[in-house]
C-alpha cells in the first residue's frame, strides 16, 4: 500500500509541477496570440481595401464599357438617320426624273398630235 500511496503523491507533485510550467508561459502565449490576432485584422483590412480597389477598377472599366455601347449606340444611330435621309433624298430624285420623263413624253405626244 506504501508503494500506492507513493505513487500518488509522486503522480501529485508531477501534476502540480507541470501545471506550474504552464501557467508561467501561458502569459506569452496569450501575447503571442494578440500579435497573430493583430496580424490577422491587419491582414483583413488589407485584403478588404484590396477588394475594395478592385471593385472601384471593376466599375470604371464598366462605366467605360457602358459609354463606349452609349457612343457606338449613338454613331449606329447617326448612320442610320443620314442613311434614311439618302435614302429619301434618292426616292425624291427617282419619282422628279419619273415625272419630269412622263412631262416630255406627254409633251412628245402631244407635239405628234398637233403636227398630224
């Protein structure tokens, strides 16, 4: 039974002693892990100005597309109005030389009917 109790002691003091051990660094631990917590929230805000960067570059690109579809939009526009205007300024010209055709040709007629 001496034997037990011996070991139980000696079980005691080695767990009093580690338990010791750990206390003494537990402080430095702790203050390590402030300064990786610390490095952590810097790393985030980093990466968080970095996205947020990216986002703004993301939208001026955007916003330059956008105007770019807006001016070829309007250029597209542009053509096609003055493609309308051609195009009604050469049906007015067609239908003048029509009538100005059928004038002579009833003025030929008529000057065939005069001389008979």
């Amino acid at each position: 039974m001496s034997k037990i109790v011996a070991t139980l002691i000696a079980g005691l003091f080695a767990t009093s002693a580690f338990a010791a051990q750990s206390t003494a660094t537990a402080p430095t631990t702790t203050q390590a892990a402030k300064a990786d917590v610390k490095a952590d929230k810097d790393v985030a805000k980093a990466e968080a100005k970095e996205a947020k960067k990216a986002a703004k570059a993301d939208a001026k690109v955007e916003k330059k597309a956008a105007e770019a579809k807006a001016d070829v939009a309007a250029e597209k526009a542009d053509a096609a109005k003055t493609k309308a205007k051609a195009h009604k300024k050469a049906e007015k010209a067609k239908a003048d030389a029509a009538a100005d055709k059928t004038a002579a040709h009833a003025d030929q007629k008529a000057d065939m009917a005069a001389s008979k």
